[in-house]
C-alpha cells in the first residue's frame, strides 16, 4: 500500500470520528478540533513535509471535520460539496507530500 494512502485513510479516520463526536450541540468542540489538527500534522511523518505542508495539512483536516459535522447533520447541500473538495484537496496535498521526498530520493548522485 502506497504510503499516502495509508496517511489519507488515518486521516479520514480520525476527520470521521471528530465529526461524530461535533453532531452533538454539547459536545466539548475545542479539545476535539485541537486533536483532529495535532492529528492532521503528524500524518506527513517520515516525509519531508516543512512547516507550511503540516499546516495546510492540519487546517484541512480541521475544516473537513467540521464540514463533516455540518453535512452530518443534513444540512444542505453546500456542506457536502464543501466536505468533498476539502477532502479531495487534502488527498492531492498528501500524494504530493508523499511523493515528492520518493523522488528526491530516487535521483541518481551526480544529477540534479
């Protein structure tokens, strides 16, 4: 398995259970968003992901949690498409976090 789909299946994972746990009105919704974006910045370890990458990263997951939240709910349509094109963005960002330290690895000494 491709290591950014492993990254991306732990994220959603953790977007799923951070918006099961926002559904409820009550629910303490500040130590939820913090772990979704701790979470959200430790699932590019092992690349070469900077600062900027673990942020946009971790923002996303936040975002596609919250989203996640509102569409659960059932309210309305523009929560869906807002949920899929942040999950959609946070898959593409992965795969190039993911792959762009495979190829860097993969030059030969000697050429740039």
């Amino acid at each position: 398995m491709p290591a950014f789909l492993l990254r991306v299946l732990l994220l959603l994972a953790v977007e799923a259970g951070a918006a099961a746990l926002l559904r409820d009105p009550g629910s303490p919704w500040i130590p939820v968003l913090l772990a979704v974006f701790v979470a959200g910045s430790a699932v590019p370890h092992g690349t070469e992901a900077e600062l900027g990458g673990r942020l946009l990263v971790a923002l996303t997951a936040v975002g596609a949690a919250r989203l996640g939240a509102v569409a659960w709910e059932g309210r309305g349509l523009p929560a869906a498409v807002g949920l899929a094109a942040l999950l959609l963005f946070q898959t593409v960002v992965l795969m190039r976090i993911s792959l762009r330290g495979r190829r860097r690895r993969g030059r030969r000494p000697g050429r740039r």
